[in-house]
C-alpha cells in the first residue's frame, strides 16, 4: 500500500523538526532499585537526547537533510546538546540559545537485564514556545513538519502554515498536553506509544482506538508502536501490522526506541516506499539504536538497516525453503 501523501519535491530539507531536545544522563544498573534502598550502578554516561532533536539527528545519518527548530538554555548542556546537532550535519539555523534558561535534561535509570528504562525529566518553562513565537518560515523548507505537542498553540500555527505549503504534518505524541486536539485535524501522520490512544479517545482496543482517531481528527495514517512486538499502523481503513526485530547482540537500552521508530518510518515516506516497508524500516531502526547506551549513540547508517532488513528476508526465505523440502521438519 502506498501512503496517501504527495510529497513536494522542491524543497531545501526532507524534514524539518519542532520540538524537545535533551540532554540525558543514563545510568545503569543491575536491576530496577526497590523503593528505600541503595544499589551500585553497572554504567552511566552523559548523551545529546530528546525526541525531535534524536528524529532529526536519525535521518541525517540515513542520508537525509533536515533541519531542527528548538529551545536550548545557555548552560553547559545547551552547548552541548546544540554542539551534536552541528556535528550530525543538522541545519540548526532556528535553534536558538535563551538566557537564563536551563537545557532540558532527563535522569534515565536502566535496568541492566533487559535494557528498559525508566525516565525523570524536567522541561525549563523559559523553553517554551508561545503561539507567534516559532519561526513560520521554516515550514516552507520542508517535505515533512515533524513535531512533539509540547507547545500545541505553536504546533498548530507552524501546522497550517506546512499545509499552506504542500508540507506533509507528523506529529510523536504521547501525553495529553493543553490544546492537543484542536491540533490533532492539522496532523497527516499520528505516531504515539501504545498506551496514548487509549487515554485520547477512551477506547481500550487498540485497533478500535485507533479507527476512533482517524475518524475523530482525520489524521491519513494512524499508528502506535508495540516495544519489541512491533508496531500497529492504520492507513486507508487497513491495519498494518509489523512484527519487531530482535536486537544484535542483546538489548542495552531501549532510550530513544519510539523516536528511532519515527526515523525509520518517515524515511520510509521520503524514500517513496510502501507503508509496509516503511513500518518494516522503522522497526529496523528502533531494533538497531537498543544496541548501545544513549538515544542517539546506535541510530544506524543505511548500510546497517539495509543489512538489518536483508538478514531478516534471508532468514523468511531460508525458513519457507526448508519447509518446502522437509514438511514434516529436520
């Protein structure tokens, strides 16, 4: 099946990002600590993180340009989270540095036998973006507007400016945040954890919720993500379901696997793949990133997701030739 968009083809960047930036520190340990007890950490280390920042920084290295609008403080984090975009080749020209304010910073703790984390996280209000505040002309630079809704009234004016333009609009959200639903008819593309739906439309199924979002707000492709189990798209009244990967050599840390599956699917749409292939690419790449510490540190070039994805196909074909010759197994 092929998405429903038509993408512009004249424009300067493939995506163009609003939204969080980061600056985590992860650490790990043995297990997830009981409450009123002390445990010894295995690992900890600082990493450049958050959603939109981490998407943008994805697609470059899978070959795509793309440039991100967002909120740094003048702290040592913010010069340092700005400094990795720049690195990445990220077009960072309406990012902006704004003083006194502090850089958002996460406090990740993982556990060591599984690589699940959990995240404590804190946002400086001066970060944020009023209604007139995002630069409206970068919406006309991008084949995608790619956001997270922490700031709804921006979104929804940098969103009708990017339909104004023939942008297509994606939006990664999972939490309710004030003005989301008048934002959510100006969305083309929905991606949200597998728990949001429900907390959104009040519906408990997940397929049913998610036809209750296409058919409340519109949104063209509806879809949740699973963990390792994969991940649930609807698009044009057909669910698409797509099993995950197992990660090489074992799962180290799961930070950052929603928004790697985001990577892999709007590369999908760029690249002019089906639905199917982009959501087998974003599983790909959310597999590939939990193989190293940090949001960023394992996103994959082209190379290893086409790897990735030709190992798999390798395995199906192995598996279907074996069954053909020995029906009743080995």
């Amino acid at each position: 099946m092929q998405f429903p968009f038509k993408l512009a083809g004249d424009k300067q960047f493939d995506v163009v990002g609003f939204g969080t930036n980061a600056v985590d520190y992860l650490i790990v340990v043995p297990e997830y600590p009981a409450f009123d007890s002390k445990i010894r950490l295995t690992e900890y280390t600082q990493a450049a993180g958050g959603e939109v920042a981490t998407t943008m920084v994805g697609l470059q290295r899978l070959g795509l340009k793309t440039s991100y609008i967002g909120r740094f403080g003048t702290d040592r984090e913010g010069d340092f989270g700005l400094r990795t975009l720049r690195d990445e080749n990220v077009d960072v020209r309406f990012a902006e540095q704004i003083q006194n304010a502090r850089t958002q910073i996460a406090f990740i703790v993982i556990d060591e036998r599984n690589g699940e984390r959990t995240v404590i996280w804190e946002r400086d209000a001066h970060l944020s973006y009023g209604e007139k505040d995002a630069p409206i002309e970068a919406t006309a630079l991008g084949k995608i507007l790619h956001f997270t809704p922490h700031d709804a009234q921006a979104c929804l004016r940098l969103a009708k400016a990017a339909k104004a333009e023939n942008t297509i609009v994606s939006i990664d959200i999972d939490n309710m945040f004030a003005g989301v639903e008048e934002l959510l008819p100006e969305v083309d593309v929905f991606i949200s954890s597998s728990e949001f739906p429900e907390k959104l439309v009040g519906i408990k199924d997940k397929k049913e919720s998610l036809r209750e979002i296409n058919r409340r707000f519109g949104c063209r492709v509806v879809g949740m993500t699973l963990g390792e189990k994969g991940s649930l798209l609807l698009c044009e009244n057909e669910f698409i379901e797509t099993s995950g990967f197992a990660v090489p050599n074992g799962c180290k840390d799961t930070t950052g696997a929603g928004d790697a599956f985001r990577v892999g699917l709007l590369y999908g749409l760029i690249k002019g793949e089906t639905v199917e292939t982009a959501a087998k690419m974003a599983n790909g790449v959310a597999a590939l990133k939990c193989r190293a510490l940090g949001a960023r540190t394992a996103l994959p070039n082209v190379d290893e997701l086409s790897e990735l994805l030709n190992f798999k196909k390798e395995r199906k074909s192995f598996k279907l030739r074996s069954r053909q010759r020995f029906p009743n197994g080995f």
